[in-house]
C-alpha cells in the first residue's frame, strides 16, 4: 500500500516541480512514512522566506489532496546549489 501511495507522491511532485524550477529551486521525495511526506528542498528554494508558505500551501495541499493518505509534508536535508 506504501509504495502505491509514494508512486503516486512522486508522479504529483513531478507536476509540481517544473514551477518551482521556474524559480531556481527543486524539491525531491526522501520518504513516505506515517502519513507524512518528507521531501529535500534544492536551490533556491533553502534560503527562500517563502519556503514555509509553498510547502503547506502549495506542495502540501496538493498531495493531501491529490493522494490519498497523504496528511502532511515535512522539510529535511535541504540541500545548498545542488
């Protein structure tokens, strides 16, 4: 069921990440676990203000909707210029 469920995170964050790319950051899944999507901010994206406000807004919104059993998205390992 898990790996049904990360697929399908997956094929979302691959929608999502060209917009985020237009900006000069990424976003990359690390796991699925309990319900949370842990996911690795690239670029631009680890010293944006806005990360927080595109996290829940944006890239949480749209997996807990789009996935079901997706409840919320956490940050880790962002990674500088890579």
């Amino acid at each position: 069921m898990e790996q049904n469920i990360e697929s399908k995170v997956k094929e979302v964050l691959d929608k999502i990440r060209p917009f985020l790319q237009n900006d000069g950051g990424d976003i990359e899944f690390v796991e699925f676990k309990d319900g949370i999507v842990y996911v690795s901010v690239l670029g631009a994206c680890v010293d944006c203000i806005g990360l927080d406000s595109t996290i829940r807004d944006g890239v949480e919104l749209i997996l807990m909707e789009e996935v079901e059993g997706v409840i919320g998205v956490e940050v880790v390992n962002s990674q500088a210029n890579q």
